[in-house]
C-alpha cells in the first residue's frame, strides 16, 4: 500500500512561513512515521531566478520603507485577494503547480502561505479534488488568507478563529491548533547540563534573535545590553545577516568573554534552552517557540502588520514585554540576576523554594496531530491505495521532464 502524502506548500517572503512547514513535516513524521511530507516554497520552486529577486525586493522594501508596507497590510486587512489577482498569480509565478501537484498525487495540500493558498484554491475550482489545510502562520489573520475552498484553518488562538468567523468562515472549517513548531521544541532540555555541553557560564543568561533576516538593535539598546555583559551571559543569534555579525565582532563593545555571536544555527531550541529570557522581533515562529518552552520575552519594536499584531497577544497574554527604552532592559536584566542569586540560595538549602519557568497550555504537538486525524478521521487507517485526486480538464506547461521526487 502507497504511504500517505501530505504536500506543504510555503512562500519565502521571511522565513517564518516556511519554518512553519518544516516544522509541521517533522511533527507529522513524529506522530505518524507513515506518512510522507514533502515541503516546497512554490515560487522558489517554479520560477528559480525571479523568486530571490522579488524576495530581496520585499526585503528592502519592508526595511527601507516600513511605513508603505504598513500601509498596504492596514488597507488591505479585510480583503481576501480578488480574482483578477489569483488569475495573475496563477499566469505570471504559478503557471506550473497543477503539474506539481499532478505529479506528487498529495493525500492533502497544506499552506503556510496566503499565495500558494490563493492557487490551490482556484485549481481546486477548476476541478482539483484534493483537501487543503491552511495553517495561519501568525496570531492575527489578514484577509488575504482567507477562500471558500479551505476545507478546514489551523490557528493559533480563540482570537484568530473568532476573526476568521467574522469574516465569514464557518466555525466547523476552523480547528485551534497551535501554530506547530519542530519536536525539537516539543520539550525542554536539562539548562545546567546542556550550558556545560556549551562551554557556557551558569550565569544570568540572554538569547537576542531576529529570525532568519537577523536582529538589528539602535545603538542605545546595545549599550545597556553590554553594559550587563559582566553579570548576565549574552547570546547573539544574528541568521543570515553577515554584515552585522562582521559588524559586531570588529567592535570593542562585543570583546567579551560573556558575549557568544552566532550566525546561521540548527540549535536554536538548545540556545533556548540555556537561557533565562528571549530578546526578539516577535515573529509568529521565533515566539512560538520560546512559548513551547516557556521562555519568557521582550520584544524589539515590531516590523509593521503581523508582527505588530502578535506583539500585541503576547503582551497582553503575559509573555513578554515591549523593549520601549534601555530601562525595560536594565529593569529585567537586573531581575534575572536577583533570580540567579534566590535560585542558587535555594540550591544550597533545600528547604527554599526554587524558581521555575511559568508554562503556558500550547500543546506543541496538537498541530501535527490535528493533520493526522484530518487524514484518518476514523480509528481505522487507510486500507486501500487513494483514488486519483487529479481530475482532468486542468491543464499546465509541463515541467522539464524529470520527476519531482516526493
């Protein structure tokens, strides 16, 4: 018998998007070996040498100016995309993805993207018989996410189901799920152990990222951060922002031997780990992940619109805290410290109460457990090999020839 397939189709506008389909294939594989994920950014996938470009476009764009793309996220808020824009995303960047899909013969579709999202629904239109899952990547919900032929959402929290409902979408179409995050932070690992392993201090200790793109701080916020740098370990975790990481490593300030600089890293979930707080640009992935690890945050001044709205939940859900002046580091930094010096007396006599992280009810397993029982509904698995899900009457370019390997 044929394993399931599961397709996630993700965009590469940030990193979170596809992050979020990476992490939704490993936790599918933890839960149910049998079936088969295969992740693809769809543009990247297609179109190769025009996908980078317009992602460094929007990149500049989003950095150069926040304001215009504010704008746009607000005057669009409420509005799925129109036809004449699927139809445009489909001719001009989406041409081939009914081959894909013809080709890799999917159980299910699962988007972490509005744009892959928009194309699958209109093939789904014209005749692709295939169930889609969308899972909303962030803790809020734009418009643009939104189409009648998602047979079922996946969301982070009550707040975004009851946004989705408003604009529409039957209650029965939406699950609250989490937004999924790979096994690795599924469970916390030993901080003591873990931060000898590491070669690092048992001392206060900072995580500062920025996602994928890398964190960038004003140059008050790095003077109180290194201020500390005697009393609290500092942790650098930049992605794939190079001109930073060279930046700081030339500058006298970032010579310390509490100070660790990272680029590009796989062990985001042990840095996690050995840390006692997350400094970030609250990114729905990136905090979600501190969340499973009950990692408590303060939050750089957010990019404008998702990261606007999920800085918002965290603060008023209690996560985190907005780093609006040097003070709201100092004032945490020095609580981290009297923290260290109560845990370490508590150590020393037993009869002490110690302090722990506060642990929130995000089940980090519930996203991927969700698309296995939306796959198999029923106690009893599937028995017999799945019919063509691929109609005819939809018609694409042929790829080059070769087989995509699923």
């Amino acid at each position: 018998m044929r394993k399931p397939r599961v397709l996630l189709l993700s965009e590469g506008f940030g990193t979170g998007h596809t992050q979020a389909a990476h992490a939704l294939a490993s936790g599918i594989k933890k839960v149910s070996p049998h079936i088969h994920s295969r992740v693809i950014e769809l543009g990247k996938f297609l179109n190769p040498t025009v996908a980078p470009l317009i992602f460094s476009a929007y990149r500049k764009t989003l950095s150069v100016q926040p304001k215009l793309v504010s704008l746009l996220y607000r005057t669009q808020y409420n509005k799925s995309l129109n036809g004449f824009t699927k139809l445009a995303l489909h001719r001009i960047f989406y041409t081939q993805t009914a081959q894909v899909v013809a080709q890799l013969k999917p159980d299910a579709v699962i988007c972490t993207h509005p744009f892959p999202n928009a194309v699958i629904s209109r093939l789904k239109r014209q005749g692709l018989d295939v169930p889609l899952y969308t899972v909303v990547t962030d803790y809020d919900v734009h418009g643009t996410w939104i189409n009648p032929e998602v047979n079922k959402y996946l969301v982070s929290t009550p707040q975004v189901k009851a946004l989705l409902e408003i604009r529409g979408v039957e209650p029965s179409r939406i699950q609250i799920t989490g937004i999924p995050v790979h096994p690795d932070f599924w469970e916390a690992g030993d901080k003591a152990t873990l931060r000898q392993e590491s070669g690092l201090k048992d001392m206060p200790t900072a995580l500062l990222m920025g996602g994928g793109w890398g964190l960038s701080f004003d140059e008050e916020h790095m003077k109180a951060l290194t201020s500390w740098a005697d009393r609290v370990q500092l942790l650098f975790c930049l992605g794939s922002n190079e001109k930073m990481i060279a930046k700081m490593k030339e500058m006298p300030c970032f010579q310390h031997p509490n100070i660790r600089i990272y680029g590009y890293t796989r062990e985001v979930s042990k840095l996690m780990d050995v840390s006692d707080v997350l400094i970030t640009k609250p990114g729905g992935m990136t905090c979600t992940e501190a969340l499973a690890k009950g990692l408590p945050m303060l939050f750089v001044p957010p990019l404008p619109g998702q990261e606007e709205e999920n800085c918002e939940y965290f603060v008023q859900a209690g996560y985190g805290q907005v780093i609006h002046s040097a003070e709201v580091i100092s004032k945490r930094f020095g609580e981290l410290c009297d923290q260290h010096s109560a845990q370490t007396s508590a150590e020393e006599k037993p009869s002490s109460a110690k302090i722990t992280k506060s642990k929130s009810t995000y089940d980090p397993t519930c996203c991927a457990q969700a698309v296995h029982d939306l796959l198999f509904p029923t106690t009893t698995e599937l028995t017999n090999a799945p019919k063509e899900r691929f109609t005819a009457g939809i018609t694409a370019t042929p790829l080059s020839g070769t087989r995509i390997p699923f």
